[in-house]
C-alpha cells in the first residue's frame, strides 16, 4: 500500500476528481493508497482543513504556515504551538525558504522558519520542510534550530549535497512529480542515490501533476504514478517502493 504524504486536499480542484473530497480519496485507494497527510500552510484555514481532515481516519493533517504565503501579519507563534500540540496534528508545517519565488521576504521567512522549527522540537513532532535556491539557510536553520525534532524536506529538487546533508541529520526526502518532467534529469540522478529507507512519495496536489497527467490539476491518486516511476528508475519492484515508502512515513510521522 502506497501513501500520499503530502497533499492539500482543502485545495483540490473537485471538478477534476468526483466532485467530492471523498471522490478523490476514494479514487486514490483504489489505486492502492492507503494514508494521505494533509498539509497546512495557513494558520487562519486551518480550521476549514481540519473540517475536512477529522472526517477520515485514513486522513492525517500538520500546521503550518509557508514561506509564500502573506506575510505582512506576521507569525502568531502561540496559535502555531497550539496547534502543533494538538492531538490530530502529526507534524509541524509546511514551512521552510522560497528564494525562487520571495527572495525579497528571505529575512521574515527565516524567522519564521526558525519559529517552526522550535516549535517542532518543544512538541516532539517532525517539521516538513519546503526549500527552494536556499540550500544553505535551509541546511542551517536546521543544524541550529532543529534540536532532536526530524523531519522530511518535500518535494525535493535540490542537489544530492542538500538531500545527504539533510538525511545525515536524520530527514528523509519526499518526491513529487517532477521527476517524471522532461527537464528533471539532474533531479532523477539525485533520487537514484536517495537511501531506500530514506525515500517518500508525494503528490503535492493539487499542484505538480506527473506525467501523464501533466497539465492537469494534480490529485493523490497521482502518487501510483510517481511511485511507479520511481521504481522503474531504480530498478526495483513497485511493491518493495511502497512498503519501504509507507514504512518510512510511519516511522517518522507515528
């Protein structure tokens, strides 16, 4: 069984996937998905997210806030720790450093990473990390600020530098779609070299979409596809990629 450990379901284009949250849940398990984590990014939606997330035991949620989302409010540093102790909450974040797209916000986002990352240590929860042309602010912050706390940097596409830095301190590597993307040679090599027992997959939906749906609005489902790719491209078995996958996320989520 497959898990999608990354995923914004209070986001889904629902015309695309049954009309229903339960429409696209039910079309990923049918594909053999057995676990989906619903990941948080505002601390204001979160409680229409967790709305959607309480109604599904297959169904897991984390808080947070991204680095692209506004941030002229600033970060309610109590409100995050609330939620992160909360009972339903299995991980901190997403939160992380987008230069790509906000290098102009670098110093906010660094607070606020930071933030995060002390929070998930106080909690004793993992943290999931977004990381974009910040390798180093990224791999800092963490030495830092992570304490004992692990954690997952998702939807990699940074080096393979970056991803062994990140595993040595004891983080896995989450893989989306964008391997399976015409232009993601260097991105493929890294995940040839990832440890096994190190490896997560993820949709990322709705955004992301593999091939062959590329174009399309992305949904958990999709993860088979990229589970399946990545397999093809390390010469082994679908079934070992998901058992080793979901053993992963077990391991670090509960």
């Amino acid at each position: 069984m497959l898990v999608d450990s990354h995923c914004h379901l209070d986001r889904l284009d629902l015309s695309h996937c049954g009309g229903s949250v339960e429409s696209a849940l039910q079309q990923a398990r049918s594909r053999g998905v057995s676990q989906f984590l619903c990941v948080g990014i505002s601390l204001e939606q979160l409680p229409a997210m967790m709305a959607i997330v309480d109604q599904y035991d297959d169904v897991h949620a984390s808080a947070g806030f991204h680095p692209l989302e506004d941030m002229s409010g600033g970060l309610d540093t109590d409100k995050l720790r609330s939620w992160a102790s909360d009972r339903r909450i299995v991980a901190v974040g997403e939160t992380g450093l987008d230069y790509f797209y906000a290098k102009d916000s670098a110093s906010d986002q660094q607070k606020h990473f930071i933030t995060h990352l002390k929070v998930a240590a106080e909690v004793n929860k993992p943290v999931i990390i977004h990381s974009r042309e910040a390798r180093e602010d990224t791999i800092d912050s963490i030495k830092n600020y992570a304490g004992s706390a692990a954690g997952v940097l998702h939807c990699f596409t940074e080096n393979w530098g970056m991803a062994k830095r990140a595993i040595d301190m004891g983080f896995y590597i989450s893989i989306s779609g964008i391997v399976t993307f015409k232009n993601a040679d260097a991105l493929r090599e890294v995940v040839k070299k990832i440890p096994l027992e190190r490896l997560m997959v993820e949709t990322d939906s709705p955004y992301l979409a593999p091939i062959p749906h590329r174009g399309k609005p992305n949904q958990p489902a999709y993860v088979r596809d990229v589970a399946e790719y990545i397999a093809e491209l390390r010469g082994i078995k679908l079934e070992l990629l998901a058992e080793q996958t979901t053993a992963n996320f077990q391991r670090l989520f509960f």
